[in-house]
C-alpha cells in the first residue's frame, strides 16, 4: 500500500476509535414536565417526586428555567435533568442506519420515560 493510504487508513481508525469516547449529554427540554416547589425554589421530575402530598405545581422546564428555579438535590442534582447520550461515533453510526435511535428520557409531549 501507499504510504499516503496507509497513513489516512491509520487516521480514520484513530479518530473512529477516539470518538467512542466523547459522549456528549442532553439536557432536558423546555417542553418536559416538571414539578415546581416554590417554597424551596426548586423543581422536580414527576418520577422523583413520587407519591409525595406536597403541594407541588405541575409546570413546563422553560418556566423553571425562567423563574432561576434550581434542581432539587434529592432528583440527584443537575445530572437527574440530563441524559447520557450516544458517542460522536455512535451517532455517526445511527444517522448512517447501523444503529438504531437513541431512547430519549422525554416523550416529544413533555412526559418523562421512566
């Protein structure tokens, strides 16, 4: 083989490799379904919230956002309101049709997959 060729071969196998390990997160989207703690400026999942009797507000993730409300620390923090998603390879791979799509943790409609 050329050399030229087996260098570009080398490099495409590197950088294919590398990729597998830069997975980017997903944050939750203004549309998902939270539940507002206004006494604790806090907001919650539906999920992590449970079967809790408190007077939570059933409210979209923009107006939390809005409002500077911050995650609730028993939701797990920040990382409860995001989603590991595919590697860069990994979705190289889905939008050439060799791998299926990745599971979102929201329904387009706001509800949580839990």
């Amino acid at each position: 083989m050329l050399p030229t060729i087996k260098f570009f071969l080398v490099m495409l196998i590197f950088t294919l490799l590398a990729g597998f390990f830069f997975v980017p997160a997903r944050t939750m989207p203004d549309q998902a379904l939270v539940l507002l703690d206004d006494q604790h400026r806090t907001y919650l999942s539906p999920p992590c919230a449970g079967k809790e009797e408190k007077g939570y507000r059933l409210a979209r993730a923009a107006e939390a956002r809005k409002l500077q409300y911050a995650p609730d620390p028993r939701c797990g923090g920040e990382a409860g309101f995001t989603q590991d998603g595919r590697s860069i390879t990994g979705n190289a791979l889905e939008r050439m049709g060799l791998l299926p799509p990745w599971p979102s943790r929201w329904n387009p409609d706001g509800t949580w997959n839990w």
